[in-house]
C-alpha cells in the first residue's frame, strides 16, 4: 500500500525497516489525518479565491464549487 508522507517525521517512522503493528497503525492514522486536514485547508483556500485567480489556476466557479462541497475524506 503507498502512503503520503508529508512530515519529515512520519518519512522517517515509514523508511524504517519494520515498525511493530500498532506502530505501524499509528503511523498510517497519523499520515490519513495529515491528508484530510491538506485537503481540507486547500478547499478552503480554493472557496476564498476571487474569479481572477480562479481563472489563473485553470478552474470554472462551477468547478471551484463542486470542489468546496466535497468533505475531507473524499478525493
């Protein structure tokens, strides 16, 4: 299974050779958490762009809509 690591701890936690299982589980819960609150933060951000910058980055209001409503967990 591939995992987002986005803090350098939690590369090193995932480099090392075998972490014991609940190790192991906290770890991946650590990393799910980290991408929920990015995608989180990033919806955010996206809903506070005026239409000039949308445009810049190559989204419709509709989508940038669309994209706001979506809930953390989802991609």
């Amino acid at each position: 299974m591939t995992r987002l690591m986005h803090s350098p701890a939690l590369t090193l936690l995932n480099a090392s050779p075998r972490l014991p299982l609940i190790a192991d589980l906290a770890v991946r819960f650590a990393a799910t958490v980290t991408t929920w609150e990015q995608r989180r933060r990033t919806r955010v951000n996206l809903s506070h762009l005026d239409d000039h910058l949308l445009a810049d980055v190559g989204l419709t209001p509709k989508q940038r809509t669309r994209e706001i409503k979506r809930r953390f967990w989802q991609i």
